[in-house]
C-alpha cells in the first residue's frame, strides 16, 4: 500500500488512538485486501484490532457509534488507490 498517506503525516489530524489504529490499516492493508471477503467493505479498526467489517459506511457507523468512544476508531474503505472513482462536480460552485 505504497500509495497510501504515510501514518508519520497523519499525527496532527489523528487522536492517538486513531493514528494507531491508521497505522494498523496501513500495515495490515494487504493481507486485508487480500481476503476476497474484505474486498471492497468498510472495514472499522481500534488500534491494532479489527472490530467489524461492513458492506457500507453507513452500517458501519449505525454498528460502531454509540459502541466506541469517539476518536477511538478509524472506518476505512479497503480499496486500492487505483480503484477509487474520483470525479469534480460543477454543482459544487468552485
């Protein structure tokens, strides 16, 4: 995951518990990646443990808040960079 944000540059934007928890899913990418039932899920991470995997943001959300003390997990999509679709709407008025 070589294209991923460096966990070094995360700090100032991160609780602690949640640059472990960047860190843990930055090292851990692949082999999550890897596991074609990860694939493409949300997955939720609590420093270095994965606490749920989830086939949409919201139901990882619904699942997690309430759970887990704010600032204390992180929710990634376990997508490679090349896979994301990024696109510029005109509506956004820039």
């Amino acid at each position: 995951m070589d294209t991923q944000v460096s966990c070094k540059y995360i700090d100032k934007f991160l609780s602690p518990k949640q640059k472990e928890s960047y860190c843990y899913f930055t090292e851990k990418f692949d082999e999550l990646y890897n596991n074609p039932l990860y694939r493409h899920k949300f997955v939720v991470i609590s420093g270095d443990s994965l606490i749920g995997i989830f086939d949409n943001f919201q139901n990882a959300i619904r699942d997690t808040v309430g759970k887990y003390k704010t600032g204390d997990y992180i929710i990634q999509e376990l997508v490679r960079d090349d896979e994301r679709v990024n696109f510029l709407s005109p509506a956004l008025g820039f």
